[in-house]
C-alpha cells in the first residue's frame, strides 16, 4: 500500500497513518484479521482507494473487493457481511449416503484420493462430497509470487459455486483452522 497523495492533506486515522509510515499493507496488519481494528483498516483503504488518494497491490484490491468491514443488519442484529479469512456460515447437518454430516465444513482425508474434502449441497439441493487439493502438495499462500501465480493458474476471480472443486482450492484459506494450515493470507 502506498500513498498518491500527502496524506496530511486529507483525514486519515492514526492507525491508517502508522501503516503508511511503516510501508505496511493491510494484508500485513499489525491488527489480529477479523479484529474491528483490522476491519476498520480495510474500510478505511477502500474509501481511500475508491476516492483515488492511495494506491493498493493487486492482493489489496483483491480484499477490499469483498464484504470484509461491510455490516448489515439481519434479524435485528448488526453483522459483518464477509471476512474472507474464516467461512462463518451456519453448519448444517445433512445425511450423505445414510451417514450424518456437517455442511460446508471442509476436513483432512488422510489416504484419500484428495488432500481435503468437504460435504455440501448442489444447484438441485443434493448433497455432494467434494474433494480438492493435491495430495503431497503443500497450501504454499504465505509466499505473494506463489499465491499469485496460483490464483492466476486457477482463475480465482471466478471460483464458481460451491459444490465444485476450484471454489474449494481457490478458498482454502478461510478454512484454514479446520484445515491446519499455518498461513492466513489469502489466495
């Protein structure tokens, strides 16, 4: 993130002010992700970046493109619409093939044909298992160039739904509990 304008000539907060000085993007936050301090950063660069006063990397644009910091209401409670770290949806039960299981709670399958599977339901309602990620392969998004160049090889900025494979790989990162992945940066 870097600034186009001398940013003592338009309001900026000081958090803001801190991660111009010290040459830090919002994807590296001095603020824990998901925290109201770290949301209230990513408002703040997307207000600044869509009134033209500072420039964002592609990873930048990339976050501020989604929900993150959005709130809304629903039933009678104010929430965040999107925090593309972490999926909070609701986990639904569902029964696959007699078996009970989780919803959009992707897990380990250690001597599966994948490397990660999750249960959830197709364009007709049916609930599906859906495998993704290479087995032997590690979940390497901490490394920018590598991120990129997955994101690039998937077409992440289409995932598709999600009762397919890429919607999985391209977010494996807001699973990362779940999935035990050390990494949380984003593809």
């Amino acid at each position: 993130m870097n600034h186009l304008q001398d940013f003592e000539n338009f309001k900026i907060s000081e958090n803001m002010q801190y991660h111009f000085e010290n040459g830090l993007s919002i994807l590296e936050s001095v603020f824990r992700v998901e925290s109201d301090a770290w949301l209230s950063i990513v408002n703040e660069a997307r207000t600044l970046y869509n009134t033209g006063k500072i420039a964002l990397n592609e990873d930048e644009v990339w976050l501020i493109s989604t929900d993150a910091g959005t709130k809304a209401i629903y039933e009678g409670q104010e929430i965040y619409l999107d925090v593309p770290f972490e999926d909070y949806e609701d986990i639904d039960e569902a029964e696959y093939r007699g078996r009970k299981v989780n919803l959009n709670k992707p897990y380990r399958t250690p001597g599966g044909p994948r490397k990660f599977s999750v249960y959830t339901k197709n364009e007709k309602g049916n609930v599906v298992k859906v495998g993704f990620g290479e087995p032997g392969m590690r979940v390497n998004n901490a490394d920018p160039k590598k991120a990129r160049s997955f994101q690039k090889r998937m077409g992440c900025d289409n995932p598709g739904p999600k009762w397919k494979a890429k919607y999985w790989s391209c977010n494996v990162a807001r699973y990362r509990k779940l999935l035990g992945i050390k990494s949380s940066n984003p593809w």
